[in-house]
C-alpha cells in the first residue's frame, strides 16, 4: 500500500477533559474526566491508522475531535498544515465533507423514517451537488452498488435491512462526497462475527480502490490486525504505543499492548508453550487516573519509578514509538507471545 510521507493530519497536545459538576441551582465543577489527555500523532496521506484500546480509554473523543464533532479542550488538529479549529460557516462545511465518520451502531445512526436512497443521498443534498433529481438517484445506486447494495432496493427504509447491509448503507453515505479522511468508529463490533469479515473486507476494497485516508477504531487488536498499515494503542487518554503492523505484532514493546496482544486467541505454529498475561483489575477512572505511567496499578513490570515519574513517548526500535520506562525484551514477547516473534522474521 502506498502512502505518501506528507501527514494528511497533524494532531498535536490534544486534550479533552469533560467537566464534572455538581449542585442542582449553583453548579460547581467538583472535577474532569480527562478523556483525552494529550496526545500527538500523524496521520499519513493514504495510509490506515487503526487506534486501539479497551473502553473509556479515550479513542472514540479522539475521533470526534478530528472531525470537529467535539472541541478540544487545549491542542490542535491540522488538517494539510491548517488548524481545523479556525474554521467557521463555509469552511466548517467544507471540513465535514472532506472527513466523514462511520458510527459504530448502524442501527441508530440512519433515520427509520427514510428511505435508503434519501440517506444516501443527504450529503449530496447537504453541499449543494447533483441537484437534479435524476442524475442525483444515479449517483446514489452507483454507491450503493460499489458496497454491495443491490440499487433496486433504492427505496426501501432501514429496518427492512440486516445489520452489516445497514453498515454497508453508513459507508456509502460516508464515501459519497469521497472525503480525504474517513473515520471507521468500531464499525463492526456490533455485527455478527459472521458478518465483521464481511465489511472489514468492503472497507480494506474501497479504501485501495479510492486511495482514503483511514482511521479504524477497535476495542480489540485481533480487528485491526489485517485492516491497518499502522496502530495506535491508547489507555485512559494517552497514546502509549504507536508502531508499523508489523513491528506491533511482531515486538510490541508496551506492557500493555503485550497484555491485549496475549488476550487475542492466535494459533502458535511453533507449538510452544505461551503463558497468557491477562490484565488483572479495571481500567482505573479517568475522572482520577493514577500518577505518572496510568497504567503502573496493572502493570506487570511496574517499578517505583512508573508512579512517579510519567515515561515519553519515544522511540524504541523498529520505528515504534512507546510509552515505557522498562519496554518488554525479546525474551519476554518469547515467552507470552512466541507466535508474535516467529510470525515477525
Ligand atoms: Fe509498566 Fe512502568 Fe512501563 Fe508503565 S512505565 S508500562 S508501569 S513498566
């Protein structure tokens, strides 16, 4: 897959703390959920970044940040050199064509009260484009046609649809303007495993075949695995590891990204024996997270350095960035994950 060095997207300090109040007459903020807790990264022109990371950890605010469906608290998000946040009226418009966002539900986020044409057509109707009437149904069908939709069904309504056909329709909507990025939000974890593959497939096509930009949200690595040229891992608002496919699979380097990689049920080729490292406890709360390393109260390897001293993100080897004070060695991936470093030579 080609990708350009030239980031679509800049993300820089990005934080967003959702304010904690409470009295019923005179509201007082008593606190924030720091959702998102600065975080940066690039998004490459071409490429698919998948984020990754268990509920609440802060990938979801992230993408609605990017798409301005949220204001972030401090940071910026550049969007070919230009901060998004400067943009007003027309310019915010144009902003919500050129990145599109497909919801995680596709059973609540299409209207039951129009038919599927209308749906996808509302993007059309939204900008101004193919006003007339005819050549706007063509349009239509040709998407509809492109994920898989039989065209005939043009005026048929949602509920008349399964579950990932719904999906299908929340993808041609989002790809009807062809945006420069597209932001998947677990678009798959509410369909029948059965059906996953099947619009994992659909978007892994339409991303090649019109060269998107992708952002792929998942709670689960086993996902992301063949969609994503990068990953992302976050817990509890921070970014802690960001590497090459290939380097995250083959080498993680964050305790974390080890512990959720050992979650995933591989087949070991090699037949050894692999000690699974589950993750003991909850996500703390990011009303409250712990000081310094956040994930040091679940970290296998935590010293006293982690609770006091917070780790950068910072280059470990094989272009992976990480977010540890003692990363895992080889030995240790061996250990828990030997089909992660024999599927890696
Ligand atoms: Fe674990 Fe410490 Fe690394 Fe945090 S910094 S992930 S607590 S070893």
């Amino acid at each position: 897959m080609s990708t350009s060095a030239e980031p679509l997207v800049q993300v820089r300090d990005l934080v967003k703390h959702f304010p904690i109040s409470r009295g019923i007459v005179f509201q007082r903020q008593i606190g924030a959920v720091k959702a998102v807790d600065g975080v940066s990264f690039d998004i490459r022109r071409g490429e698919t970044l998948g984020i990754v990371g268990e509920t609440g950890c802060g990938k979801s605010t992230t993408a609605r940040l990017l798409v301005r469906l949220l204001d972030p608290t401090s940071g910026t998000v550049l969007l070919e050199g230009e901060d998004i946040a400067q943009r007003k009226g027309a310019g915010l418009k144009a902003l919500h064509r050129d990145m599109q966002m497909i919801f995680q539900d596709p059973y609540s986020s299409l209207n039951p009260r129009k038919t599927i044409g209308s749906i996808i057509a509302d993007p059309f109707v939204i900008h101004g484009l193919h006003r007339e009437e005819g050549e706007r149904k063509k349009r239509v069908q040709d998407l509809m046609d492109r994920v898989g939709l039989n065209p005939e069904h043009y005026n048929r309504y949602p509920h008349e649809f399964s579950g990932g056909q719904r999906q299908r329709i929340g993808v041609a909507r989002a790809i009807a303007l062809q945006p420069k990025l597209l932001i998947a939000d677990e678009p798959v974890s509410a369909l029948d495993v059965s059906i996953q593959a099947q619009v994992l497939n659909l978007l892994r096509e339409l991303q090649r075949e019109m060269g998107l930009t992708l952002v792929f949200i998942a709670h689960d690595l086993s996902v992301v695995r063949h969609m994503c040229d990068r990953v992302a891992v976050m817990y509890l608002g921070k970014l802690v590891e960001l590497a090459p496919n290939e380097s995250l699979y083959g080498f993680p380097r964050h305790p974390y990204t080890g512990a959720l990689l050992s979650a995933v049920p591989v087949p070991d080729p090699s037949g050894g024996k692999r000690e699974r490292q589950l993750l003991s406890g909850d996500v703390p709360s990011p009303a409250n997270p712990p000081s310094a390393c956040r994930f040091h109260t679940r970290c296998p390897k935590a010293q006293e350095l982690c609770a006091t001293e917070e780790p950068p993100l910072e280059e470990k080897g094989r272009q992976t960035l990480a977010a540890c004070h003692f990363p895992l060695t080889e030995d240790e991936v061996r250990l828990r994950l030997p089909a992660a470093l024999s599927a890696a030579k």
